[in-house]
C-alpha cells in the first residue's frame, strides 16, 4: 500500500509522517490518528533521507497486513474445529458427550489469547512497518499539498 505524506520530524533513521485518512487505514493499524481522526502519524524507517517539511511516498508492506489478517481471523477459526475433533476423539465418539463442545470452547478462548498476546508483541517490536521510498519533487509536491498538511500538535 502507498501513501502520500509529510514529514513532521526526523530522528535517525526513523520519520514521522504526517497523512490524512485513507479508506484502507482503519484494517491497518500501523499509524495513530491525529486532529480529530482527519490525519494519521506514522513512524516510518527513513530510507529516501527526506527532511522535515519533504512531501513523502511512504510503502506500508501488504503481506504484514494480509499476514495479520490471516492470524487474526484464521487462527481462532482452525483452534475451535482442532478442539472439537480432539474432544470428539477424547470421548469416543459419543453424540451425547459435552467435551466436543466444551474443548472447542476452550480452544476458541485460548486461540483469541494468544492472537492478541502476539497482536502486543508485535506492535511492540515491529513498530516500523511502513518504509519512506521516495521525497516528491516540488511539482508533484504541490499536486498533493493540499491533502497532506501536517497536522497541528498539542493544541
């Protein structure tokens, strides 16, 4: 996925842009919503060397999104249908047996756990998913200027 954004500040290796809301924004969750939930902050590995103020093409990596998406909808999806299949094992077969039931339950609560375990570990660690590609040049800056000004901090 590619946005377009401004640099509000930069620190090492690291940029934060400054974008407004696109459609596709609230599935990712990679950026924190500023001024009124009009424009996003993102932190993004600084790899074109933009400056403060540099109008930015920033790239968000889809398979970490198609990835997560997968994790969190699959996961607890496939853990239910193992805790049923092992409870039914567990229990013989019997139709009048609870364990099927209650195993899946289990499995299902246990699954949803340990997504958002991981959905915290990775937030934590992988901060920086979004990447600085390109600085526009100042035509194509002024093409997107309007859209992209940075939001106002603090107040």
């Amino acid at each position: 996925m590619k946005e377009i954004g401004c640099v509000v500040s930069v620190s090492g290796d690291a940029a934060v842009v400054t974008m407004p809301m696109s459609p596709d924004c609230e599935k990712c969750g990679a950026c924190v919503v500023a001024d009124e939930g009009k424009e996003l902050l993102l932190l993004a590995q600084n790899a074109a060397g933009a400056g403060q103020g540099d109008t930015v093409e920033i790239e968000i990596s889809a398979g970490r999104v198609l990835a997560a998406a997968f994790i969190i909808y699959m996961v607890p999806v496939l853990m239910t249908i193992v805790g049923f299949i092992l409870g039914n094992a567990l229990s013989g077969g019997d139709e009048e047996a609870n364990l099927p039931i209650l195993l899946a339950l289990a499995f299902l609560v246990v699954s949803f756990l340990s997504v958002w375990l991981y959905d915290m570990r990775l937030r934590r660690v992988e901060r920086r998913q979004a990447v600085v590609t390109r600085v526009l040049s100042q035509e194509e800056a002024r093409l997107h200027r309007s859209r992209i000004e940075p939001a106002k901090l603090g107040g």
